[in-house]
C-alpha cells in the first residue's frame, strides 16, 4: 500500500508500505554494506561541490557546472585534462573529481590533490596557479586564505606555508603527547585537533597528555609472536589525560597557549574564532560535565579575556557545537544550547550578553546549515514538524520568522551555497529512495517544495520480494511519552499465522533508529531476515536522540534501566498481536544495543529465547571517562547505580541461547568486557556461546561485515525458528 500524507497521521498504529512481491530474493551479498553488490542496490546519488553560488557537479571522469533552474550541465574539467594541465604522471595521476574543492568564488580555480601535491588549477586558462607539496600528511587542514596547511607527521605538528615551507611546531610528541589531533576520546562534537583563524594567519591545537592515562594491552596476532599493541584508555573514575590548547603565529613563528588554567579534570571543546581572527572562543567543562562556561581568549598572548556564558545542570550538560559569528555583524554570534529542555539556538552579542532566543518549542535543531546573508537569517534542520522527519527551515535573525524550505515531508539534508541564496536537498521518503532538489532559500523567490527535482532515483529493489515496512508509536513504560517504532514483515506475510520476532534495539545516546527516511531507516539485515520469515520490531526508547533533555536524561545514573522498560513495552505489544509467537521471541544489537541485548536477556529470561549481542558493554566502569561518567557519574560517586546496571551478577540468570560477538581488538568497548562476562557464566554454570574476529574494531570492516551478518542470521535460524 502506498503511503500518503503518512506523518499527518503518525498517531494510527501502523502504516504498512511496501509492493507486491517480486521474484528475486536478496543475498548479503547484495544489500549488506561490504556485499560484492551493495553499491548496485542502494538509491543513485550524485555528489556536488559549490563554486561560490556556482554548483558544480563531481563524477570519476570530469566536473559538471549545473544549471540551478535548467538544470542542463557542461563540462568544467575531465580527469584528462587536469592530468595535462597539472603534467601528472605514473603514480601522482589525478584520478577522480570526489574529493575536489573550488575555494575562490571570483577565481575559476580547482584545488585537486595527488599522491604528493595539491595544486591549484585555473580551469579557464588550463594552467596551475599554485602548488603544494602534501606527502606524509595525517589530519591535514588547509586555509584558503594563507594557503597553509597543518599536519601531523610522526607525533610532531607541522605547517606548510603558500611558500611550500614547512615548519615543524612541535619536538616533544609521541605516543604520550599528542598533538593536532581530536581529543577527549571524539566527545563534545570533537572531530579533528586543529583550527585555521579566518585569515589563515594564526593556528589554534590540541596538544593532550595522556602519559598518566592507563594502557589497555591488545594484541596483534599477525607476527609469529604476538605482539602487544597497547590502546591509552582512561576508564571511568580513573585517571584522565591533560588537554591544552596552542595557537601558532604564521608571521611571528611563536607558539602561546590559551591560559586557561589547570587542564586536570577538565574538557576544553567547540573551538572557533572571531570573524577579525584576534579572539578564540572555547568551551570549557568540569570533569562532573555539570558545568559548562563559554570563554574568550586573546589569540596573540594567549590571556584569558572574559567568561561569557554558564550554564550548570543537576545531571549533566553537554556542548556539542561552536559558536557561529553572524556573517554581517561581527559583534554578534549564535549559541546552541538545550537549557530550555530542547537543543535551539540563542543570539548573544560579544560581551555575553543574551539578546534573544532565535528557536522555542518541543523539538530540536538538529543542524545549522548556514547563512543568508542578504536575508539576515540562519538555515537550520530540525523536527519541528515530526519527532522522526528533518527538515529544513529558515530563521530571520532580525524578526524570528522561521519557514520551512522543503516538502514537509522525509529526511532532508541541505548544503548550503557560499553566500546562501542557493541549496540542494538531498532526501527521502519512507516510499521515497532519493530526491535531490535544487532551490533558492528565499521563499518569496521559490522553495525546494515547489522546484523541479533535479534527480529522482528509481528504486533499485524493483524486482526483488521486498518486505512489508511499517511504522507507527506506542507509549513508554512513564505511560505519557510517545516512543516511535519501526516493523518489517515477510513479502508474503500472512496475518492468520505465526512468525518468530526479532527486536532489534541500540537504545543509547547519540543515536536513533527510526526515522521517515526510505523504508522507515530500515537496515539491510532486517530486509535479509524478513525474507527468511521473521518479523522484525526496532523502537526507540527513551534515552535515544532529538527528542530533547529529558527523554535523554531520563537514563541518568542508571543506564539500561529505563531503556529496558520501554522496550518491554514494546514486547508488550508484540504480543498483543496475534501473528507474533510469543514463543520465539529473540533479540539484537550491538555497541549500547549488546549491552541492551544482554540486559533484556538475563533481566526477562523467560521472554527471549534468542539473543545475539555485538561489542556489549557489561559493565560501566570498564567503560571510558568521558562518556560513561556522563551517563553514569563515576564509581565511587555511584556505587549503587553501577552495581544495578552491570551484567555480570545477572549471568547466573541467563537461559536462552545467546551468543557474545566482538571484535578482538576492540577500542571502544576493550574485549575485557565480554571476557568478563564470559568468565562469570563459567563459574556460575550459563553457557553463552562467544565468537571473535581478530584484528577488528568495534565495528566489522569491508566483506567481514557480510560473514558477520550471516553468522548472526544462522544463529536465529539454529535456535528461534
């Protein structure tokens, strides 16, 4: 059945979609991520970079300039040419436009970057305007404006000026002292350890200390003797690593660090600059992460200048995002900030001063887009319309009238054109695989609804017996918050009969599962395992993400509790329906969703029958500082919270079949969780079964992940059916 206007009636218990049922079936092959056909079955895309207001089509062999309303193309460059003009050769051959960039928009320039050079290439005059040298660079930043470029190279920070000089900023790093790279274990919106000042002329870095940070010893199996190869990983109430921050003088050749005091204990995140370069603003946060302060630093001598912003929580508060200074008013920059209850964002002027909140409601911002600086207006994605849709809104800075820019509907994901009059839209539907849009973000002018779609793929499943995809809510275990759900069901399903169900839950936060893009976000797996007869239950419990404070907060000090009752409810109403055997009810998930698994099985042992649970946390205080003390407070501020929440008293309790997978050099969730666990079943007489991939992360790499998802079908196969 097809939907229509389907989130205009979300509150119905569910909404089927899906076609009739086609010939082929699905291998692993084909839809998992790794499979030998995976890129033929996932929706066409097309990829995109803004020259200035000029969009610019990338593809292997050339570059496309698009026409925004005709929507025709021409050739800017091919591969051949910029190979010509660049004189490449052997193995520096430029070979794709994906990762190219147009940095000037006055300056038909294309920056590409080879094996050993980054070049600037005027595509008009078919000549290089400028080049770089870039061998052995690790987290490489370049500015457009300096052109310099910062790099680490073995521990040690560098920088490259237009002049192609190098400098070496640092002597001192190592596996102890790190420097330029992100920091905090990626916490806090952290993603990368350096960051250029506008003009290009000033460096601010990370340098952390994480020499009292213990060493968690993992292995290398690969030589003829195994070799330990140790991870620094500060587990929570332990000793953590030391962060401060450098700002290096591309003129001037000195080095200051920001004073900002005793870095013990403390977490400095979301660094940004002034529009006029002369001032860093960083967050900075108590290790309790219930006190968080916005402060200015004099980028030149690195002194302190004032504390603009506090904000102090009971539970805890997290920044996740810089400070953006207004393109048109260096006086006045924007905030995000979830002190109302909802992430929205907040005008202040440069001394501190509040001016006014831009965004109010019960819903999120889940993303600043960019700017309109002819409008005076900020673009932003948000849930304002439905908990599980994104869409896109413009805010008038001046009088906060916000409008949306696109259908209503879906997931939407807009980039924004340098001065952001212009954006495309890539997005979905649940019956929708992909639409890219192209749309002037004034609404007066024309909107993304109303335009022409430049692409709409076609649907690569066609032909295949897809499943049925369901969505609709329930209430949480509070009996008031709504908790959205996704379903799968056979192509053939038959309401008469019985199937073995499968929930599948992450539950944590930082994350989510359903939302109103194709298929309701369904995963691959569920497609694979619905194709074999199951039906397949994914809801987002409390906990979880862009649904505000308290929905996240709830879980505090006792994570998996709360997360547990909500999904039990959701095993409630499973079987309430009457072609789901109560019988053969089995569970997964992986990373928060192994532990979730875990915790379902030995707390409702009579419930599921089945669990297959990937890198489990099993208990917290094996877990890292800046996450698990967020949730949870440390050890020994919280002794009873720990004790409710670890698994191991609990694998006395368990009587299903579960197996426990992990890969066997795990950073995230170290192997001794699971090894633990392992150790406990064995005294207490449980009989887990365990199984390792050597050499992998937290996550399973490339044509693995196939032999994973397999192994986890087989299981459910063997024992729920």
């Amino acid at each position: 059945m097809k939907i229509k206007n389907v989130l205009l009636f979300m509150s119905l218990v569910m909404i089927p979609m899906g076609g009739m049922a086609q010939d082929k079936l699905f291998t692993l092959e084909d839809i998992n991520y790794g499979g030998t056909n995976y890129r033929k079955m996932v929706p066409e895309n097309k990829w995109f970079a803004w020259w200035g207001d000029e969009l610019v089509r990338l593809d292997i062999d050339a570059c496309y300039l698009v026409d925004k309303k005709k929507h025709t193309e021409k050739v800017l460059a091919s591969t051949e040419e910029i190979n010509k003009w660049a004189g490449t050769k052997d193995s520096q051959t430029f070979r794709h436009f994906y990762n190219v960039s147009f940095p000037y928009a006055d300056k038909p320039y294309v920056m590409i970057q080879n094996g050993s050079e980054r070049m600037l290439i005027d595509f008009k005059k078919h000549t290089v305007v400028w080049r770089q040298s870039c061998t052995d660079e690790s987290n490489g930043e370049w500015n457009k404006e300096s052109r310099a470029v910062a790099y680490v190279r073995e521990h040690q920070l560098f920088v490259r000026d237009a002049d192609n000089e190098e400098r070496q900023l640092t002597t001192d790093g190592s596996r102890d002292i790190v420097y330029g790279t992100a920091v905090h274990r990626d916490e806090f919106g952290i993603s990368k350890g350096t960051f250029w000042s506008n003009d290009g002329m000033k460096l601010a870095f990370y340098r952390m200390d994480q020499s009292m940070v213990a060493d968690y010893p993992q292995v290398n199996i690969d030589p003829s003797i195994a070799a330990c190869e140790p991870d620094k990983y500060p587990m929570a109430g332990e000793m953590s690593h030391k962060v401060t921050v450098g700002v290096y003088d591309i003129k001037t050749k000195n080095i200051v660090y920001l004073k900002a005091g005793d870095p013990t204990d403390r977490y400095f995140t979301n660094i940004s600059w002034s529009l006029d370069s002369k001032t860093i603003y960083m967050f900075e946060l108590n290790r309790d992460q219930n006190d968080c302060r916005l402060v200015s630093y004099d980028a030149t001598t690195g002194e302190r200048v004032v504390e603009l912003y506090r904000e102090t929580s009971e539970k805890y508060v997290e920044p996740l995002h810089p400070v953006m200074f207004l393109p048109w008013d260096k006086t006045k920059f924007v905030m995000q900030s979830q002190k109302d209850g909802y992430n929205h964002l907040y005008l202040f002027d440069k001394s501190g001063k509040e001016l006014k909140q831009l965004t109010k409601g019960e819903w999120v911002v889940m993303e600043v887009c960019g700017f309109n600086e002819k409008n005076k207006s900020v673009i932003i994605a948000a849930n304002k319309d439905n908990a599980i849709q994104r869409n896109i809104y413009m805010v008038n800075v001046t009088d906060g009238k916000m409008s949306r820019l696109d259908n209503g509907r879906g997931w939407h994901n807009a980039n924004i054109s340098e001065s952001g009059t212009w954006f495309y839209d890539n997005y979905s539907e649940p019956d929708v695989p992909r639409v890219i849009n192209i749309a002037q973000t004034n609404a007066k002018s024309g909107t993304a609804a109303d335009a022409k779609p430049y692409m709409k793929a076609a649907d690569p499943w066609k032909g295949y017996r897809i499943p049925e995809f369901l969505s609709g809510k329930i209430k949480a275990a509070d009996g008031t918050t709504d908790l959205y759900y996704r379903m799968v069901r056979p192509a053939d399903f038959d309401a008469s009969k019985k199937y073995p169900t499968v929930v599948y839950v992450y539950g944590g936060p930082h994350a989510h599962n359903v939302d109103a893009r194709w298929h309701w976000s369904s995963r691959s797996w569920e497609t694979y395992m619905a194709q074999k007869g199951y039906v397949l239950f994914i809801m987002d419990n409390r906990g979880s993400e862009n649904r505000g404070r308290d929905f996240e907060q709830a879980t505090f000090r006792q994570l998996g509790q709360v997360e547990m009752a909500d999904q039990m409810k959701g095993v409630e109403y499973l079987k309430s329906l009457p072609y789901v055997d109560q019988e053969k009810i089995g569970v997964h998930g992986w990373s928060f969703g192994g532990f979730m698994t875990i915790s379902l099985m030995v707390n409702h042992p009579d419930v599921f029958k089945v669990g297959v649970a990937g890198g489990p946390v099993i208990d917290w205080k094996w877990y890292e500082v800046m996450y698990g003390e967020r949730y949870m407070d440390t050890p020994q501020t919280n002794p009873e919270g720990y004790a409710k929440t670890s698994l191991l008293p609990r694998a006395k309790d368990l009587k299903g079949k579960l197996q426990i997978i992990t890969g066997y050099n795990d950073p995230t969730v170290v192997p001794q969780h699971c090894l633990s666990f392992i150790k406990k079943c064995i005294e207490v007489g449980t009989q887990p079964d365990f199984f390792v991939y050597p050499g992998e992360p937290h996550n399973m790499r490339g044509h693995q992940s196939v032999h994973l998802h397999e192994r986890i079908t087989q299981y459910f196969e063997d024992y729920l059916k």
